[in-house]
C-alpha cells in the first residue's frame, strides 16, 4: 500500500486539472450555443419586423397612389 501513495500524489493533481478544464470548456461551449441561439432568435425577429414595415411601407409608397396628377 506504501507503495502506491507516491503515485497517486503524482496523478491525482492531473486528474484535478484535467477535470477543472473539462468543465471550463463545457461551459464555454454552452455559453457559445447559447448566444448563437439567441442571436439566431433576434435576427429572425428582426428580419420579420424589417419584412413588416417593407410591407406597411410598400402599400402606403407615393408611386402606389391611383390619383396621379
């Protein structure tokens, strides 16, 4: 059993780091597909509102009007 402890004192520093940069890299990966989930979200309603007011805009356009002088 002695035998074993300088050997475990080697890795288990390892393991720790390796397990702390997993999470740290996990976190960064769902923060990263967050965001581009939520500015997927605000160009697509964004795209929508540009689409309504093109719409609004091109019915009420001067060159529309049937009373041209």
């Amino acid at each position: 059993m002695g035998s074993i402890v300088p050997y475990l004192v080697a890795i288990i520093p390892t393991i720790v780091a390796a397990a702390f940069f997993y999470v740290i890299v996990k976190r960064i990966m769902e923060a990263d597909r967050n965001e581009r989930l939520a500015q997927s979200k605000f160009e697509a309603e964004q795209d929508r509102e540009h689409a309504r007011e093109a719409a609004a805009g091109h019915e009420k356009a001067p060159g529309n009007d049937e009373k041209a002088v």
